[in-house]
C-alpha cells in the first residue's frame, strides 16, 4: 500500500476511535472499526496482504468485497486529500 497521510492533517486515536483533523481548517473525521484498521496499516506501510488477513481475523469479509472496499475508502480519502500516493505528499 503505497499511500500516506498528508502533512496537514494529524491523526490520532481518541476514545478507541481514529480521529482525522485537517490543521487548516478543523475539519475532522471519525472512521469506523474497519476504516481505523485500514488506516493504521496504511500509516505503517504494511503491505496489502497484511492487510486483508488482519481483516479477515477480525470479520467476517469475502475478499473480493474487501477489495472494492478497500478501493472505495482510498479513493474517498484521496478525494478529500488526506491520503496521496506515497511520493506525492
């Protein structure tokens, strides 16, 4: 997973949730168990694999789902600019 957080915004885990906060304008975002799980291991550079076996331990997901979903929250970040293809940050 060649992506990584955008240096304006600051993630944190408040209250066992993952919280987003873009430091130009405040806006902020709260994700989901399993956009919080995604999020951590794109944070630590984990490879996708990695990824999809962490989420299949922890709930019940066909793989083929996974992937759009996986795809659909990337975009979604991306689209938002908090998430860039590593090297473009």
């Amino acid at each position: 997973m060649e992506y990584v957080v955008n240096e304006d915004f600051i993630v944190r885990d408040i209250e066992d949730k993952l919280v987003i906060v873009n430091i130009n304008d405040a806006k902020y975002y709260t994700l989901n168990e399993i956009g919080n799980l995604i999020l951590h291991h794109i944070i630590q550079e984990n490879e996708y694999d990695d990824l999809l076996k962490d989420v299949q331990s922890k709930f019940e997901v066909d793989q083929t789902q996974f992937e759009v979903d996986f795809k659909t929250f990337v975009r979604e970040l991306t689209s938002k600019s908090i998430l860039s293809p590593a090297g473009k940050a």
